[in-house]
C-alpha cells in the first residue's frame, strides 16, 4: 500500500511542471471568475448539465432507432431519448428560468436530506449509551444540522449562489497549490527525488 501511494505521489510530482502551472492558472481563473459571477455561473453549469442531457438525447434517439437496444426496450429508449432531448432543449433556450427551477428543486432536495440526516443524529443522541456529553454533543449537532436545512429549503436560489461561490474558493486554494508545485517541481527539490527513487 505504501508502496503504491510513494508511486502514485512520484507520479504527481514527476508531470511536467508547465501542466501542473497551466492546471493552476485555469482554476485560478474559474475560481476569480466564480467569485466575481456566482449567478452567472451557476446558470453556465445548468447550460452545461442541459447541453449534456440533449447530447445524451439524441444518443438515446439514435439507439433506439438503429435497433441496438432489443426490441423490448426499444419504444422506451426512443421515448426516454426525446423528453430528454426537449429538457435539453429547454435549458439550454430558457437558462434563466431553467437555472431557476434547478437551483430550487435541488436546493429543495438537499435541504430536505440535510433535515432528515439532522433528525437522525438527534434521535441517535437520545438513544446512544455513552456519557451525557456526548449524547448531548450529538443533540446539538442534530439541531444544527437540521437549522441549516431548514435555512436551505426557504432559501434554496441563495444555497446555489452558495454553493458556486463555495466552488470558486475551492478552486482559488487548488490552483495556488498547483501552481506553487509547479515551481517547486521545476526547481527540482531534494524530496522529488526521494519519491521517484522509492
């Protein structure tokens, strides 16, 4: 196992360092650009997420057309393949309304899994055999827990936002590792050796 990650760390370190800058820049840049237009991005990922279902549509359409999914399945394929070529279609003509209702419904879903995961530690707080510190460290968590749903269910288009301008500072930190590896790979340093020698 050790052995597996020291090649897999070697493999890391030993990419050419003008890859791992270019890798940096480009996520530095989304991560500017996603802090900058966290609306806007999140409507560019909806665009995104309804260009691939239209792609996957008129794969769908063209299998079940060509015969190569059975000829029990084949009506279904088709059928599936053309509501999923029209939700394509419609994201990708009405990106406002559609980021809208996405942002709403998955904020929704996320919001209502995060409340139930929050009751089931409480109940798990009130049940549990331990000390009385840590059934009620478990209770609290739970009420946090389900706060913070409750907060994303009545603000679901404000968790998007959230959660885009979450993707830009992930992106910001990842790119200034990047590209502070690069140059250290670049310049060549003692334990690069080490890993490739291992």
């Amino acid at each position: 196992m050790m052995k597996a990650n020291q090649t897999l760390m070697a493999q890391i370190l030993t990419t050419p360092w003008w890859v791992q800058l270019l890798r940096g820049v480009l996520a530095l840049s989304f991560g500017f650009y996603t802090i900058n237009q966290p609306a806007l991005t999140l409507m560019l990922m909806v665009q995104f997420l309804g260009a691939f279902v239209f792609i996957e549509g008129l794969v769908l359409v063209y299998m079940a057309i060509a015969n190569k999914t059975g000829e029990t399945k084949r009506a279904f394929v088709a059928l599936r393949g053309v509501l999923y070529v029209l939700a394509g279609l419609g994201v990708l003509f009405s990106p406002i309304l559609s980021t809208l209702i996405t942002t709403v419904v998955l904020g929704t879903f996320v919001g209502l899994i995060t409340i139930f995961g929050g009751m089931m530690e409480i109940v798990a707080g009130m049940r549990t055999e331990k000390s009385q510190k840590s059934e009620w460290s478990l209770i609290l968590l739970g009420v946090l827990t389900v706060v913070f749903g409750v907060m994303i269910v009545s603000a679901p288009v404000a968790s998007g936002v959230a959660l885009s301008l979450f993707f830009g500072v992930w992106s910001l930190v990842s790119g200034c590792f990047l590209v502070v590896n690069s140059f250290r790979i670049r310049s060549g340093k003692k334990h690069l050796d080490h890993f490739v020698a291992a």
